[in-house]
C-alpha cells in the first residue's frame, strides 16, 4: 500500500555510469518531484511534473533527465555520474501544483565511488 | 541569503522538555510555511502547516508564524524519544507553480 515508491534503495556505481532511479505513486496524484538532499541534508528540488508536463527544472545539469511515461511514475536518468552526485533522491507527489501535502518517497541513497 | 534559514543543530533535549525549533525567512511576500519531519533513512512527513501569521496547535505540536520579524517557529511539548528525528521548515515560493523551498533542517535527539 506504500502511497510513493523508489526504487532501487540503494545504489552504488563508478564515476562515469549512466544509472535510473525510478519513482511510481498510487494515489492519483498530478504533480510529482524530484529533489536532492545532500550529506547535510539539505534538500533542494530538482524537477516537478504536472501531468507528464515538465514545470520546474531547477538549473540542474543536463546529464540529469526526468522522463515521466504517465502521471503516476517520474523516472530519473542520470547520465556520466560524477562524485558530486552522491545524496538522497526524493521523489514525492502532490494532488496538483498546489503546494498542500507532498508526499515523499523513502528516497533512493546514491553512492559514486 | 537564502530564501530560508533554520537555526543549525543539532540539538538533544530530556524527554519531556519543551522543545522550540526556529526558522526565518527573506521575502515578506511567503503567505503559507510548513514543518517536515524526518526520521532517519525515511523521506520528509507533512507535520504542520500554517497561513500567514499566527499559531496553529495540533497534539503536542505548535506553529507559530511572526511576519513582522518573518520568523517561523515548531513548538514541542512533552517531547518524547519518537520526536527524534529531522525538522524541515519550508514555504512555497509563491506563484501557480509553487515550489518548496526548505531550510536546511535541524536533528533533534529527546534521550529517555
């Protein structure tokens, strides 16, 4: 019954890989998120969707690619990963733009060695 | 400066104690702000809301919004070992496309 999920939970990958972290949610919700929370936790967003819809992009590198097949999954493409990019990727919903009640995920823990 | 800034931590507290947790924020024009909490190796929870100035209470939880200072504030009561955890403040950005801007977190520890 889990209402957002990830997947994998772990990830651990050279430098240089392409890797997919993908990201469903149940609830019916339009809107979903990408966001980054670094070793200080720090949590920043990345990407919003609406409706398959790309609406924020957050100065993010191009190496990072959302794709969002259908309202319920957000996928992330990173591609030539870099030790930069070592954090937590969140992904979370929301019944639409509104801001009221994001739901997150349990977050995908990303290690490049 | 930031859109957000939160008092750095952490801090660790006996349970029972009254726990006050503070953020501040740069631009007058933020209507809503919101508390997150996160437990260790989970993803952020709703906790609070609030609109514009004022307190909200829920349980043993308050939020307190001062917008002449532009501080906003989690109050704790009774605080107990299952508040351990992370605190988020955020508010949205403003705009139909909204997008949460949160401060950097505080861990809060309540030893037993």
């Amino acid at each position: 019954d889990t209402a957002v999920s990830q997947t994998p939970k772990y990830l651990v990958t050279q430098m240089g890989n392409d890797k997919s972290i993908k990201c469903e949610q149940n609830l019916g919700h339009d809107t979903m998120y990408w966001y980054k929370q670094d070793s200080k936790k720090f949590l920043k967003i990345m990407f919003s969707y609406n409706n398959k819809e790309l609406i924020i992009n957050e100065t993010v590198p191009n190496r990072f690619s959302p794709k969002s097949p259908d309202k319920a999954h957000l996928n992330l493409h990173i591609n030539s990963l870099e030790l930069g990019d070592s954090a937590v990727y969140f992904c979370a919903s929301s019944q639409d733009l509104r801001f009221e009640t994001q739901y997150f995920g349990p977050g995908t823990r990303l290690l490049v060695l | 400066q930031k859109e957000v800034e939160q008092d750095p931590g952490p801090l660790s507290v006996p349970e029972g104690a009254i726990v006050s947790l503070n953020c501040t924020y740069s631009n007058s024009a933020f209507q809503y702000f919101m508390w997150y909490r996160q437990y260790s190796r989970k993803g952020p929870e709703l906790l609070m809301y609030t609109y514009s100035s004022g307190n909200k209470e829920d349980g043993r939880f308050t939020a307190q919004v001062d917008k002449s200072s532009k501080y906003i504030s989690l109050f704790i009561r009774d605080s107990q070992p299952s508040d351990s955890a992370t605190y988020l403040c955020a508010t949205p950005m403003g705009g139909a496309n909204s997008k949460l801007t949160f401060g950097k977190g505080i861990t809060l520890s309540v030893r037993p």
